[in-house]
C-alpha cells in the first residue's frame, strides 16, 4: 500500500467516525452517501469491470427493502394484520425482538436477493449488449408491479417498517445507529472489492469485458464468473436495501422498493461520473453526485429533475471516462504509469 492510498483510507475512515458529531445536522444526508457509495461499488462489478450494463440491481434493492422489514415483523407479529390498516401501531417490538428482527433480516436481506441472482443469471447472462441491459430494465419494472399486487406486503399502498422502539433512546440514537450501520456496510463492500478485484476473479471480469469470446476460448468459465459477480452485487445491494427501508421507515413498490427512475438510474450515473473499472471511481462519482443531488433539492425544488437532467448531459459530454478517466489522463505519472517526456511533449502539440 503507498503512502497516498494509505492517507485516503485514513482520511476516509476519520471523515466516517467523526462526521455525525462535527456535522449532526446531516447526519441522515451522510448516511444516504455510504448507500449510495455501496450501489455505485457494486454496480460496477457489472458495468465497468466485467461491460454489463444493467438496470437490474435495483430489483435486489427493493427485495431486500421489503424482505428486512417482513422479516423484522413477521418473526413476532402476523404480517398480514401489521400491514393492514393500522396494524403498526397495534404491535410494538420490544428492544430484543427489534434488534433479533433487525440482524435477521438484514442478512436474509443479503442472502435471498444473492440466491435470486444466482437463478436469474443462469437465464439471463447469456445475453450481451443493449438485449442484457433492457431484459434488466424489465425484472426491475415488473418486479415493481409484482409487489403493488402483493396484499401481504401490503400491495400499492405499500407497508410500514417496524418503529425504532422507544424505550431505548431518542431520534438521535436512532440516527447513530443507522448511520454506523451504513458506514459499515460501505467499509466491508469497499474492502470485499478491493480484495477480489486482486484476484483471479477481477482479471477475469476485466478478460470478459475486453474480449468474451476470447476469454472462452482460453478455457474460462465465463458464465460461472458472470453468476458469482452479480451475486457478490446482489448481496451487498440487498442489504442496503434492508437499512434504507428501515432509515425512511415507510416502503412503497414503485417509488421507494423498486424505484429505477431514481435509486435505478443514480447507480449508473455515479459509476460512470466518477469512472468505471475503477474501484475509487464509484466512490468518487458517488459523493459530487450525492453533493450535486442535495444542492438540487435545496436550491432548484420543483426543478431538481431538470437539474439533475442537465447534469446527466454533462457527464455524457464532459466525462465519458469518468472523473479518474480524465485525472489518469492529466497525470499518469500519479497512477503509476511510466511518462516519457518527449512523447508527452508530442501529444500536446499535437492538440
């Protein structure tokens, strides 16, 4: 590790530990940046390291959204009555069934969507190109509809997740909790990648985004990969999912559990801002997206989609290769590529 990554992770970590108290106003904005961070990661295991674009995360988004709160009610009350009306606020948790739901849950939350990846993979990854990325478009769009016809889960109306028991501390603790929760998640997704994409399997993703055909004949498993990498994806997803249902504390199927138009699209966008097949890219483009998207919604509300319509242009535009696609061209030597100075000197006369 050199000494300028090691000054990053620290700064990272000293940014995630002492934010919430330097900054407790946004406590609960910081908290949706570590989300954010973590579905931009992940969908770049598909995107930018293995050349699947996909729209399909969001479909273990929103399974894990509803999954831990089902989980989290259905352990010690009748789902069924919970998500009638009125039903949350006839059943309290006590502290021991809130946290033994809430752990439960989240790694059923983790676990299912990983299981459904691995089903559907088998169906779907044979396709490539624009058929992959719109048969993904597709499960997310349905999988939306599905659970508005769900009357267990509460239908179109959507469901109520369990209330943070009040017995055990105020709203701030709440947030605390919620918030170390997500910096976890974002610490163990990061370190997860980083180790994998050092090993056989990231030369592999990157082998099938280069030349598919050509990793096959080689003798490489490329479908298995294909499986295990929207797996990995699926798993981390559906446990931010799991904790963003609980942070809003109301999910509903179309704009809150499956929500393309919005947790869909924010993926890919912050993957390709910051620079994909890179593992500092989705964090980067992550956090001036999140930026961007708040300062939108404070200062350009009732035209925040414009804004965020404009910005999206300007990415395509500006950044086709993402904020470290641009930084590595501006200064390789940063990167650890070897400069030759007269060929540099060449290209910039050139242009």
């Amino acid at each position: 590790m050199n000494k300028n990554n090691l000054f990053f992770y620290c700064l990272i970590i000293a940014f995630g530990l002492f934010a919430p108290f330097l900054f407790p106003a946004f406590k609960l904005q910081i908290s949706f940046l570590w989300i954010l961070i973590v579905l931009a990661l992940t969908w770049d295991v598909q995107g930018g390291q293995m050349g699947y674009n996909t729209f399909g995360n969001v479909l273990f988004f929103g399974l894990g959204m509803y999954l831990c709160a089902g989980i989290q009610i259905g352990m010690f009350f009748p789902l069924d009555e919970w998500t009638a009306s009125g039903g949350e606020k006839t059943f309290v948790h006590t502290p021991l069934q809130y946290f033994q739901g809430f752990f439960v849950g989240l790694l059923l939350a983790g676990v299912v969507p990983a299981i459904v990846a691995a089903i559907i993979g088998y169906g779907i990854l044979g396709l490539r190109g624009h058929y992959f990325a719109i048969c993904t478009l597709g499960l997310g769009i349905a999988a939306g509809e599905i659970a508005g016809g769900i009357e267990l889960i509460g239908a179109g109306q959507g469901m109520t997740a369990p209330p943070w028991p009040k017995n055990i501390g105020d709203t701030e603790l709440r947030s605390e909790f919620f918030y170390f929760s997500c910096l976890i998640l974002f610490v163990v997704t990061f370190l997860f990648l980083k180790w994998a994409y050092q090993t056989r399997f990231g030369l592999v993703l990157n082998a099938i985004r280069d030349n598919e055909d050509k990793a096959e004949a080689m003798g490489i498993h490329t479908m298995r990969y294909k499986i295990i990498g929207w797996v990995v994806s699926a798993f981390f997803v559906g446990i931010a999912g799991g904790l963003v249902g609980n942070m809003i504390g109301y999910i509903e199927p179309v704009e809150v559990a499956f929500a393309g138009a919005t947790y869909g699209v924010f993926m890919v966008l912050m993957a390709i801002l910051g620079g994909k097949g890179t593992l500092w890219g989705p964090v980067i483009g992550a956090t001036v997206f999140h930026i961007f998207k708040e300062g939108f919604w404070t200062f350009f509300l009732g035209w925040q989609y414009v804004a965020l319509g404009i910005l999206i242009v300007v990415i395509v535009v500006f950044f086709p290769e993402g904020i470290m696609g641009y930084l590595r061209e501006k200064y390789p030597s940063q990167f650890g590529e070897i400069v030759d100075e007269e060929d540099l000197k060449a290209q910039v006369e050139l242009k």
